[in-house]
C-alpha cells in the first residue's frame, strides 16, 4: 500500500473480492477514513491499455523496445501534468512579458524546467522532457519575434536552436 496524503494505491499480485471487501473494512472502520466510491478504482495492470495516474506519473506495463516476448512497468508524466507544464511555458512567455530581459526569461524558464526535470526523472521520460524541450523553444521563438516592431532574427549562419543555447537555455 502506497499512502500520500489522502490518495492510495494498493498493489497486490492477485486480487479478488475477499481482498476488496477487507481494504474497504480495514480504510473505513480501522483507519476512519472515507473511500470516494467513484474515483475508486480497480485495474489490472497486465491487460493491454490499462494504466494508472498517481502524483504525476502514469504507471503502465509496456511490450520490450527490443522485440523480446518481456513486459516492463513504464513510469513516465501523466498527460495532465504535461498539460499543466505548457500552460506554465506559455504564461512565462505571454506578450505581457515582452519588457523582460531574454537572459531573465530564459533564468526563470530554466529553474522552471529544472525543478520540472528533477521531479520527473524516474521512469522513462525520455518523450515528455523531448516534448517539452520542442515546445519550450516554439515558445521561445514566437516571444522572440514578438518582442518589437521588427521581428528577431538570429545571426547569419545560426539557428535558432544555438542561439537560444548561447543565451543559456537548458535542454532537458
């Protein structure tokens, strides 16, 4: 059983209805808590599709990368927390803050991403620090070229992607 703050995950490798009847009357009489009859749930991790959300991450088995007959728990961000992730990118990046210096745009972007990456590390997430690496420099670009009358361009012979580096974006 795994406890945070008022959510639990319970983890069991057979399950029946002898085992649910007794988690509800150890939760509800022992314990003195309230179970949510509606946001509770019951999956088995071994059906294909099926996947779990707790704090942040999505838990689901997944077929081997390399072609074995092998199952392996996939741990990686939730989309909602992708989600959630955007909108802080796009509100740090808003019109409203086109008088901010680009070095202390890109300074409070990478704490942003950093603390983000840190809680996000374990598992797999490979994809979603690509996707939000890809969407953190669109941003970025679009502020760029809004920020005067005359669009920001990068010098000759550079790309976006390195100037945005030269300014001490981080990639994650």
């Amino acid at each position: 059983m795994v406890r945070y703050a008022d959510d639990f995950v319970v983890l069991v490798k057979f399950q029946g209805r002898q085992l649910v009847e007794w988690l509800e009357s150890t939760l509800e009489d022992r314990m003195d808590l309230e179970i949510n009859r509606t946001k509770t749930r019951i999956v088995d991790l071994r059906r294909s599709g099926d996947s779990v959300d707790f704090l942040g991450f999505t838990f689901r088995y997944d077929r081997d990368l390399k072609g074995r007959g092998y199952r392996y728990l996939n741990l990686f961000p939730s989309k909602k927390v992708l989600a959630r992730e955007r909108t802080k990118l796009r509100e740090m990046t808003s019109p409203r803050l086109c008088y901010v210096p680009i070095t202390d745009l890109i300074e409070g972007i990478n704490r942003n991403l950093l603390g983000w990456a840190n809680y996000f590390k374990f598992g797999y997430p490979r994809q979603a620090m690509r996707h939000i690496n890809r969407y953190t420099r669109i941003r970025l670009v679009i502020h760029l070229k809004r920020r005067s009358q005359r669009p920001f361009h990068p010098p000759k012979g550079i790309s976006y992607y390195k100037q945005l580096a030269k300014y001490g974006l981080v990639y994650l």
